[in-house]
C-alpha cells in the first residue's frame, strides 16, 4: 500500500516541468548555437526574441539552411554580460 502524501505526483510532475537554466561555461566565444539553445540562457519567448532582432536588440544570426539560423556563441555572451 502506497501511503505516500497526495500531492506528491503533482511535486514531481512540476519538478520535470521546469527548465534547468544553462550554464555560461557551456557557450564559447567561437561556437555556433541554435536558437533553442539561445533561449536557455535567454529566458523570452520565441516571438520576442524575433521582434528583439528586428529592433537590433538581439543579434541576427545566420542562415544555414532553410529553417535553420545560427548565432555566434561570442554574440550571445556579450549580449548576456552586457
């Protein structure tokens, strides 16, 4: 028989919900990341981060492939730091 609290499911299930934040040591300044990967250390939706290119608030980024842009490890770093 389980005796476990009734909430402890919902506990976990959160815990698996919630994105680990990235570490800074992961991105070098010559990598190339994708924006997924970005937006781990990034923390904005998508969308913002596309209005936030075009403002010139974010880095561009480039193409690579039809549905695939990259950004420069050393762009993002700079934009974390400040």
């Amino acid at each position: 028989m389980n005796l476990s609290k009734k909430g402890d499911g919902q506990e976990q299930m959160r815990k698996l919900k919630t994105p680990q934040r990235a570490d800074l040591t992961e991105i070098k300044p010559d990598s190339l990341i994708r924006l997924k990967d970005v937006l781990q250390f990034i923390r904005v939706s998508k969308s913002s981060w596309h209005n936030g290119v075009k403002l010139g608030l974010y880095p561009k980024g480039f193409v690579v492939g039809r549905r695939t842009r990259l950004y420069r490890g050393g762009e993002i770093l700079k934009l974390i730091n400040g």
